[in-house]
C-alpha cells in the first residue's frame, strides 16, 4: 500500500455539489485529499433544514440529467443505490397573458404542445429545439465516455450569440418568446447577455427530462458524506483559507487558514465564488486586468423563498409552476421594477416523526440590489421587505393555484441575506451570470496549480457544478486513471 504521506495531496474549498463531487472523485483516484468548509456544516445548497419536523430543500428542487450524465455520475462516485428519481411535473403560468402551459415530458413533445398553440410558428418553434437539440449533441462533455480530444470543441458561434440575438433571428416575439425561453430562470442569466449554447446546455436537460430527486439533497449529501468516509476524505468544517502563501514558479502550494493553521497540498480545488477565490489567491499572482475581470462579473439573481405544508386534504404530485408576472425575461432576471418569476415546488416528504406530508417550497427572484439595500442587516426596513416578499408570494401562489388558498401553512421564509449567510459570500443563486468559464476566464487560474470548480466555472446547478469536478478530475488525473475509474464504475 503506498505510504499516506507520499500520496499527491489535494485541497478541496467549499462542500457543496461541486466541492463534494471533486473530493471523492479525488480520493478514488487515490489521492489524499483535505475538504474545508467554512461554515459549521457541510453540504451548501444540498442542505436541508426542517420545521416542525417537515423537512425543506434550500437549493435543490429538480434537475435534469437523469436521461444522461446523472445516473453516469452516480455510478462512478459509488451513490447510485441512494439517490432515486421521483415523477415530476412541469407547469408555466403566465400572469399577463393567464396562459397555462402543462408541459409533456420530452423536447418533442414540448415542441408540438407549443406549435399547437401557435400554430403559424410551428417552422420557428421547430428551428428553436433543433438548435437546442444540436447545442446538446455538440457537448460531449454530457458523456462521462466521450473520447478526451472531443472535449474542448471550438467556439462556435453560439459562444457568442445571445438568446435575445438568437430569438430575434427567428422572429420570436411576445409569450411565444417568453414560453420558449422560460427555462433561463433556471440558469439566471438573462437572455440579452446568455450566449445560445449557456442557454441550451441547460434548459435542454431540463426539456428533455425535468426530474426530482426523492427528499432532494438529502440522499446526495449522505452519499457524499458515507463515500469521503469510505475514502478517507479528511473534511473540516468551520474552517476557511485566508490566503496563499507564496508563488514558486507560478505555483503556490500553502494556505493559511481562519483558526491559525496553514495546510500545505500539491494541488487545489475552489468549489467557491470567483471572487472569493480572488481574494484567496496570492497578490502577486493577480494581475490587475485579471482582477478587473472577476470582480466586473455580475450576479445572478437572488431568492425570496417561503416554505410551507399543504392539507392532506388536498392530494398534489410533486410539480414545478414556473410563474412568469412579466413577459420580459430580461427585466425579471434583472429584477426590475416588481417584475419576477416565481416557482412553486410541491413534493411529498416524511417528518421526522414519519408523518406523511405535502410540502410546498416558492422561490422568488430577485435582483441583488435588494441585499444591497439592508446595510445594516436584518432591521426594520429588512423585516419590512421580508414581509411584502412573503405576501406576494403567496399571491402568485393562490393566483396559480387558488385550491391552494386557505389550505397552505406557512413554516418558514428565506431571503438573499439568509443564502448569503449560509453560503457565503454572495446571495446569488447561481453564481456569476454566463459562468465565468463561457467568457474564457477561468481555463486557468493565476496560480497554474489551483483549480476553479463549482457552479460559476462552467455550467450552474447541482448537476453543473458536479459535471464542472468530472471533467476537471478527468484533466488532473490524465485519461489513464480517469478510464481505468470509469471502467471499474461503470463497466468496460
Ligand atoms: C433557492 C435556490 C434554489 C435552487 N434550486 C435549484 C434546483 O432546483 N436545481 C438545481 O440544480 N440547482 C438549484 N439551485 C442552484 C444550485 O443549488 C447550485 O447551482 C449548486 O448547488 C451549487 O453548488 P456548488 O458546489 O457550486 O456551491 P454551493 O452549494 O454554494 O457550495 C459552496 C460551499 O462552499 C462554502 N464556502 C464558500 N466560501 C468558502 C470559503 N472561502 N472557504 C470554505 N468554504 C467556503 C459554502 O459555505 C458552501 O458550503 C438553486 C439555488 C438556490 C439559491
């Protein structure tokens, strides 16, 4: 057995999704591998929380990937056996129009529901999802097994069109363009700044399969939690890098970190905010253009979101109602002027007693501003804001959904403060608008040893930020050691 010390040693920051995926990936390979988590508790947005006993999801209600890279990704990080897919809905309700889209299961089916109902555009719709379809193929990176040399494609020129370009193009306007392009709310960029191929590689994951993970985070997280175990995962929690120390030839290989101690590694890997990695690194590795850079990088929205139980008297399936109070994506993700998007999740969980209950999880966007807007932290003005956020909320709700009114208790409420409390720095939801990665920013960081992962380096989401590790980890370890892994996981 090789002796622990002379294993390569990796250093894993933040254990949300993206953190986690990369330090088991890390660990299989046989390294030997540090996790920091700065807050008391690992997990980040895969974590839950309960009231009364009924337990909530704070950022990980559905996903897509279960047609293709999810059940690849289970296999190979050993926690396929814990996480298991449920049936889920998904709904648009569109309060300017009253329009309701139920939508069908399948990038297919959801082109000819749309071109029933606009039937003279049924040429554009059609154009629309092939180009989807087509980003998708294009992305190997959707395949655990591609072959390595297909994995950097060249730009095309969907790295640089954006989806108001794209739609534009088409001669898509009004709710069409609204409808077809609704999914943005899932990624936060919006579509006057998304380049086509953002846009595509995430809504087609979700067109073609929009799924729910049973009791969300949770089975993700255990598995994580029992695999690093397993693989000897050391993991600290409360505990953060304040900075690198030193830079030798372009490298820098120590960290100090908040409680005094410095840990020394051959390689990192930041599962954290750019410009918190930023602030990480050391000065002298950090040009000022390259400063400018990241810190030029706007937000993606932030959340309101409430939390609540629905009667049993009333039997709901687990579904996304996607609300739309405005047609223009643009204004709604830049949160402008009252206009948002606010999606209803409903599911089915057990209490901690083993109680049967319906839960209902609304998520608000906001622009960033609004954090902004409480310097002082949670006083007055702050709970005021609260409030005017829960209630109209729930007026999205009963608008939507008004079997809803009257049958709905409210348990909890969260705002960008509280995110931003429990995944710090920032309050945004997705991380930095088009990831950082799409503008050619993050192919490597100043200190050529350290490595940004997470869900503002290439793709966001849950899915996003593990995929970012896999392809990472594939880099890292070289082709060899990833297909050996790969093969034993999945078979040859
Ligand atoms: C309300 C909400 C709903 C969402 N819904 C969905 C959904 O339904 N489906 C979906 O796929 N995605 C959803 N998302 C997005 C998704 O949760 C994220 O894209 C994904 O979880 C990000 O994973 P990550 O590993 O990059 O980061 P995170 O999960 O944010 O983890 C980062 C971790 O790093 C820690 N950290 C930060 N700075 C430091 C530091 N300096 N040192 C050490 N540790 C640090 C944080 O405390 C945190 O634990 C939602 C997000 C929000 C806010």
């Amino acid at each position: 057995m090789a002796d622990k010390a002379s294993k390569p040693h990796s250093l894993v920051v933040g254990s949300g999704a993206g953190g986690m995926t990369m330090a088991v990936l890390l660990a299989l390979a046989g390294r030997r591998v540090t996790l920091l988590e700065a807050t008391p508790r690992v997990g980040g947005l895969l974590r839950r929380f309960q009231r009364q006993g009924v337990p909530f999801d704070t950022g990980f209600h559905f996903t897509g990937g279960f047609d293709h890279a999810l059940p690849q990704m289970l296999a190979m990080l050993g926690i396929a056996d814990l996480v298991k897919e449920e049936p889920f809905q998904s709904s648009l309700y569109l309060t300017p129009t009253g329009s309701r889209y139920d939508w069908p299961h399948g990038v297919r089916a959801i082109a000819e529901c749309l071109s029933r109902r606009f039937p003279a555009d049924r040429d554009k719709i059609c154009a629309y999802y092939q180009a989807e379809q087509d980003v998708f193929a294009s992305t190997p990176m959707f395949d655990l097994r591609c072959e390595a040399g297909r994995l950097n494609p060249s730009p095309s020129e969907y790295d640089f069109l954006t989806l108001d370009e794209f739609l534009d193009r088409l001669g898509i306007a009004g709710e069409l363009r609204t409808a077809l392009a609704a999914n943005a709310t899932c990624h936060g960029t919006p579509p006057g700044e998304c380049s086509v191929n953002h846009h595509f590689r995430i809504s087609h994951g979700l067109d073609s399969h929009i799924a729910k993970v049973r009791h969300g985070g949770r089975p993700l997280l255990t598995g994580f939690l029992r695999e690093a175990k397993r693989h000897g995962v050391a993991i600290r929690t409360g505990v953060a890098p304040r900075r690198g120390l030193g830079l030798v030839d372009r490298n820098c290989h120590q960290v100090e970190c908040t409680d005094g101690s410095t840990i020394a590694f051959d390689d990192a890997f930041l599962a954290i905010h750019p410009k918190a990695i930023l602030e990480l690194l050391p000065p002298e590795s950090v040009k000022a253009y390259y400063r400018e850079q990241i810190t030029g990088l706007p937000e993606t929205c932030g959340f309101f979101t409430l939390y609540g139980v629905l009667d049993a008297s009333l039997d709901v399936e687990p579904r996304l109602t996607s609300c739309l109070n405005s047609l223009d994506l643009n204004r709604i993700l830049l949160g402008k002027e009252a206009a948002s998007a606010t999606g209803i999740v409903t599911a089915t969980e057990q209490t901690a007693a083993g109680r049967r209950v319906q839960t209902l999880t609304a998520f608000a966007c906001t622009g960033l501003d609004d954090a902004q807007a409480w310097p002082r932290g949670r006083d007055a003005a702050y709970q005021a804001d609260k409030a005017a956020a829960e209630k109209r909320i729930l007026d999205t709700i009963y608008q939507a959904h008004p079997e809803y009114e009257g049958r709905l208790t409210v348990l909890a409420t969260s705002s960008p403060l509280t995110h931003r409390d429990f995944v710090p720095p920032r309050a945004s939801a997705y991380g930095v608008r088009q990831c950082a990665g799409a503008l050619r920013l993050f192919g490597r960081l100043p200190a050529r040893n350290w490595h940004a992962i997470g869900q503002s380096a290439l793709v966001p989401g849950v899915l996003g930020a593990m995929l970012v590790s896999f392809l990472l980890f594939r880099q890292v370890v070289g082709e060899e050691t990833y297909q050996r892994l790969l093969n034993s996981c999945l078979g040859a």
